[in-house]
C-alpha cells in the first residue's frame, strides 16, 4: 500500500509536541498521527475537512475529524521553520497524490 511518513511538530488540544516527537502518516486508508510516542488513527471516512492553519512560526494542517478516540483539536505542522510553507506545500501535493483534499 502506497503512503508516506512526516516527521514534525503537532499540537491536540492543549498538548504539543515539538519536532522530532510527532509524525503523521497517511495511506488511502487514513491518517496516523504519532505524539509522544502514542499512536493516533483516523480513518479516511471520518475525516470531515482538511486545511491549511498558521500558527506564529510555521504553517500546519488541520485534521477536523469525528474518530472519538483522537483529541477534537488537530494541527501537525511538517515544517517548523519560520513561516516558511515547503514543508506544507510539499504534505498537501503528497496528501494530494493519496486522495485527500486539503482546502486553503
């Protein structure tokens, strides 16, 4: 099964994780968030919007979601260099390829 592998930063909820302790992967299946060590799945059909989010030093995706078993609030960001949008660019094409659509 074809997919990919980001190592980031991400924040759920109140809690982030600076890089390297997040990763997100994706596959046509769903998304695959690892924060601290703990693994996050979220099926594709429970993916209700995907988006780009700035924060102050980098830009990020928004995974609103309805998995129960995933924090309500979801932003990886796959570059945390400032403000720079490569690395998100670069996650939305490779999203993109998977068949995920990644609104502006």
């Amino acid at each position: 099964m074809q997919g990919f592998t980001v190592t980031g930063a991400a924040r759920l909820d109140s809690w982030f994780a600076t890089w390297p302790y997040a990763k997100l992967s994706a596959d046509p299946v769903g998304l695959s968030l690892i924060f601290f060590g703990r693994t996050y799945n979220i099926p594709k059909g429970s993916i209700r919007r995907l988006s780009k989010s700035r924060n102050l030093f980098s830009y990020g995706l928004r995974i609103e979601h309805t998995e129960s078993s995933v924090p309500g609030f979801v932003v990886f960001c796959p570059n945390i260099m400032f403000l720079w949008k490569n690395g998100f660019n670069k996650l939305k094409m490779e999203l993109g390829i998977l068949g995920y659509e990644v609104a502006a």
